[in-house]
C-alpha cells in the first residue's frame, strides 16, 4: 500500500508497539499534532540520520495529549504502528507548516522465536547487571519480539536503525544476539578492571608464595 502522511522527522528510530512521549514545541509541528489528533490519523517519524533524512521511519497514532501549555506546546503519547519507506518529501503543503511523505509499507514478518528470544534477553540482562541497571519489560520473555528489547541492548542510533531495516524478527534477533556477544565480552572486562582499581589502597590478604613446593 502507498499512501500519503504527514512527517516529523527525529533524530530517533522509533519502533512498531513502542510507546513515546514527546513534547512538541516548534509550531508547524504542533499544528501537525492538533490535526492528527483531531482527525484521529496518524503521522511518520522518519529517521534523521548523519544530518539527513534517512529512506526509514515508523508510523505513529496519538494515544493521549498529557498537557497542553498556556504558550501552545504539548505533551503527547504516542505508540509505533509500522515501518515504512520513503518514496518521496513533498516539503510544501497548501495550508500547512509541516511537511509530508509518499511512503509505502515492507511487509514485515513478526513471528514469535520463543527459543531465540528467551536466549537475547538473557545476554541483556546480564548486560544491564553489568552496568547496574533494572528494567522491566512487563512481558513474560516468551512473548517480547525483538521490537521491545532493541532500545535496551546498548545500540548506536545507527545500529538501530539498521535493525529498523529488517523486515523478518529472526533476522532482527540474530542481529541483537550477535550484537550482545560483542559487547557483553568488552563490558564485563570493564567491570573486572574497575573492580581492580577500586581495590587498589585496600589492605589486601594474600597467600604468600611457598618456596618449600
């Protein structure tokens, strides 16, 4: 399916499911907000990229405005629907501030990995209790897809984005799985030499050598 949408591109990659609060400050985009929300449509967030428009982004609905200030901005919530591809900006609206989009729709395959899924999280965990970190998914691991775990894996924005770009959830969790078993090597001999420094100063009981042996 081809379409037209109205754009507010971000510096972010925002991910089908996912939940985002933004505030929204500048004045085309706030007009933006208003006639989606109003109109109960959606709206993209293509992916600003190495200072230019990236051909990926995400779909979003409005699901709530939070507060609206006395000077215009707002608060909103939103939550990722699907991927789609740029085909073409059309910069200039009649009427309107914003911009918009010719976009279409990859089809994406999101089937379960129960196995796979069960084994990326585990790495990511052990990741976050490296790096002193707690969060909860709020699902049973069986039932998370790569979608819900990619922010908490420790990705650039670039490597986001590619992700964004694979249209099938075992490429997707492959991807994390091979990304977790870079880092988490790099991580913990972090964490095994911040533990060396921090004892460096202590009184430290040590076995002496035995010269009888």
């Amino acid at each position: 399916m081809t379409n037209f949408i109205p754009v507010f591109p971000l510096g972010i990659v925002v991910y089908p499911g996912e939940n985002l609060n933004l505030h929204i400050f500048e004045p085309r985009y706030r007009q933006l907000i208003q006639e989606c929300y109003t109109a109960n449509k959606p709206f993209g967030i293509p992916v600003v990229l190495n200072k230019g428009l990236a051909e990926l982004g995400t779909l979003v609905e409005i699901t709530g405005i939070a507060k609206v200030h006395e000077d215009g901005k707002m608060d909103i919530h939103t939550r990722g629907l699907k991927v789609f591809r740029v085909l073409e900006i059309i910069k200039s609206i009649p009427d309107k501030l914003y911009s918009g989009a010719i976009v279409n729709y990859p089809d994406n395959g999101e089937q379960l990995q129960s196995q796979l899924i069960r084994r990326v999280v585990g790495n990511i965990r052990e990741l976050h209790r490296l790096l002193n970190i707690t969060k909860d998914f709020k699902k049973a691991d069986e039932e998370l897809i790569s979608y819900d775990i990619a922010h908490h894996a420790g990705l650039s924005l670039e490597e986001e984005y590619e992700l964004l770009g694979l249209f099938n959830e075992l490429q997707r969790l492959e991807y994390l799985k091979r990304h977790l078993n870079r880092v988490l090597p790099v991580v913990a001999g972090m964490e095994n030499l911040k533990q060396r420094i921090s004892l460096n100063g202590h009184f430290k009981e040590l076995k002496g050598f035995n010269f009888d042996l």
